[in-house]
C-alpha cells in the first residue's frame, strides 16, 4: 500500500488499523534540539480522543502516546521520533454483521476492490482513527513553529452557522463548550441540532475553519508547490472532507477584480484580505484563513440497502460507537495537518534560501 506519508523534510508516516493493538508513526526531519512539552501534546490527543462528550462516539480510548526514540532528556535528537498509541477499546464484534458486505459511503468496496482483502473491523487502515496519529505528528510541529498561531474551530453543523467574521471571535473560547465553536449562543444551538440528529440514527456535516497568524511573509513555491495547493491536499486527506477553500473561496467568483483586489499599505501589509494570507502560492505576511467541509459520518443507526461480496442487494444497520457529527472531533486534526504543511515549508526555507 502506498501513500501511508506525508510531507518532505519534515515527514510522518503513519501505521497500524482501528482495531489492531495500536496505531503509530514515525516523524523524520525533525531538527535536533527542540525541547519538547509533552504534555501539550497530550493535551492536543485528548483534544481528538473518542468518549471526550455526549455529542461524539463513546467509543473509551485513553490515546496515551508513548515515545520510542529520537527524544533525549526532553530534547528531540534529530533522529526520527517513533511512537505508538495502544488501542485499549475495541469491540471488534460491533463490525461482525458487515465482514461480507459493503457499508454505503464508506471506504470498504474501494478497498477490498483494490486490494482483494480488507480488516472489516472499524474500516481497518481506512478509519479515522488513523488520525491521531497526525495530531501528535502536528503538535510537534507546533511546537517547532512556536511563533506562528494555528487556530481552528467549528463554523458551522448543517444549517446553522457563525454570523461573525473570525477578527470578531475569541479564540481562547473554543474549549468552552464540548462543538467547539467560540460563539455561545451558535454552539448551543449546534449542540442541540447534533443531539436532535443523535436520537433519530442518523449523522450531520458542518465546517472546521482554520485561522493561521504571524506565518511569516515567503512559505510556499510559485508553481506545483503552492502553500495553498498542500494545505488542500492536507485537509483532503482528512477523513469525511469534501471541500476546501481559502480566502475569498466560492464567494470570490461574485466579485469583479476590483473589488476583489487587495491593496497594499506601505508597510507589504494590505487593506482587505481577500488572497487569504497567499499570493501567487507565496505567504504575504497576512493571517491564512480557510475552510474545510466534513461530509455527514456514514455509519447511520438506520436500516439501508447495500451490496455484499456476492453482489446481492441486502439490508444492514449501523451497531456499535459512532460520532453523530465528526466535526468536534476534526478540529485539533486541521490544526495539525496545518501544522504539518507549515513546518514542512519553514524547513524548506532555512534549506534553499
């Protein structure tokens, strides 16, 4: 199997399946001498971590990370960090009804399709569980970028929405409230839609946006290696993502040029922001900001009709722990694939130029 990497110089590649005794991976490029909080980067799993609230799946998974090598007395050692995450909570028998058949809208006929054999339980290699891998992988990363800011938060459960620019929120209100979202009166109304969707058996979408500030003026190369077309393909990878858009995104195509261009100042900076912090592939110095959309989970309490291996059309039901809404849970994974593309870019710049 390929594409179990990403990144260039500083790369993860990640291992291990939803319901095998752990999942992991290994970080190379990371530089030596970096004093590494370990605690933050707990608190940055137990951010991602199942069973956290009543609006996500209740699935007990303690995440605890356990370093195997390239730390020293605290410090990184410029050898690769190895590290695994123990999968203390499987009930491999809630996947039993589906080890013949297809379940709609996941990844199961693709794979087994290309592959001529799958591991049923929880999608195998193909879960979400996978990434949380990537948040201990972004949280390093974060701590390399210390200077940079990499906030993310829910803008949106199905129809409900922020009505606030992200200038006008308060981010250090994000884990107020379990949806993450830093608008009260929008999070509890998100959070009695997600309830609502919960009692019938059924999912609900939404929108994760990422605001990144005081990245500095330069990341990124002007032709295929534009920073905004890898932290497309970054947010791409993410389980249930099916949209990514950055500055003005959609809304732009409305615009005549200009009202759509963004002036300078004389000190670089400009007026609007409508680029979204990139210009020609390249950082301008202004905040980043993009969105990411999350289909709804597929895995509904509901009966369906679906295929199994012999092609027949039978009729299954979702069993076992599965989050109503993933995007609570997909917050601190944006953050960290960011700050996966962002270290990456930083490195990449201290090399070539």
């Amino acid at each position: 199997m390929a594409g179990n990497s990403f990144g260039n110089l500083f790369k993860l590649t990640t291992f291990g399946e939803s319901h095998g005794k752990a999942i992991g991976g290994v970080i190379d490029g990371c530089p030596s001498g970096l004093k590494l909080d370990v605690e933050a980067i707990q608190s940055e799993l137990n951010r991602r971590k199942p069973g956290q609230s009543e609006i996500v799946t209740q699935r007990k998974e303690p995440d605890t990370v356990n370093f195997l090598s390239g730390i020293f007395e605290g410090q990184t050692t410029g050898t690769p960090i190895g590290f695994i995450i123990e999968n203390a909570n499987q009930k491999s028998k809630d996947y039993s009804h589906i080890k013949d058949a297809y379940r709609p809208s996941h990844a199961d006929y693709t794979y087994d399709k290309k592959y001529g054999i799958r591991d049923y339980r929880g999608g195998g290699r193909s879960s979400a569980r996978e990434t949380a891998c990537r948040v201990v992988a972004g949280a390093i990363a974060k701590q390399l970028l210390k200077d940079i800011k990499i906030n993310a938060f829910t803008s949106s459960v199905g129809d409900i929405f922020i009505d606030k620019p992200y200038q006008d929120l308060d981010f250090n209100k994000i884990e107020e409230n379990p949806v993450r979202c830093p608008d009260k009166a929008t999070a509890n109304k998100m959070i009695d839609r997600i309830k609502e969707i919960k009692k019938q058996g059924d999912t609900i979408g939404g929108t994760v946006t990422c605001v990144l500030q005081n990245v500095p003026v330069g990341l990124g190369e002007p032709v295929f290696d534009k920073l905004h077309a890898e932290l497309g393909k970054a947010m791409l990878s993410i389980n249930a993502v099916k949209g990514f858009e950055y500055g003005s995104g959609f809304c732009g195509v409305a615009m005549k040029g200009s009202e759509h261009n963004d002036l300078f100042n004389e000190d670089g900076t400009t007026k609007t922001n409508l680029s979204g912090g990139i210009q020609g592939g390249i950082s301008n110095g202004m905040d980043i900001y993009f969105r990411v959309a999350f289909k709804p989970v597929a895995t509904i309490m509901q009966k369906q009709n679906t295929l199994d291996k012999s092609g027949n059309i039978v009729q299954m039901q979702g069993k076992g722990r599965h989050d109503p809404c993933v995007v609570p849970r997909a917050v601190p994974i944006v953050e960290a694939m960011a700050a996966l593309v962002l270290a990456d870019y930083w490195l990449l710049n201290k090399v070539y130029i």
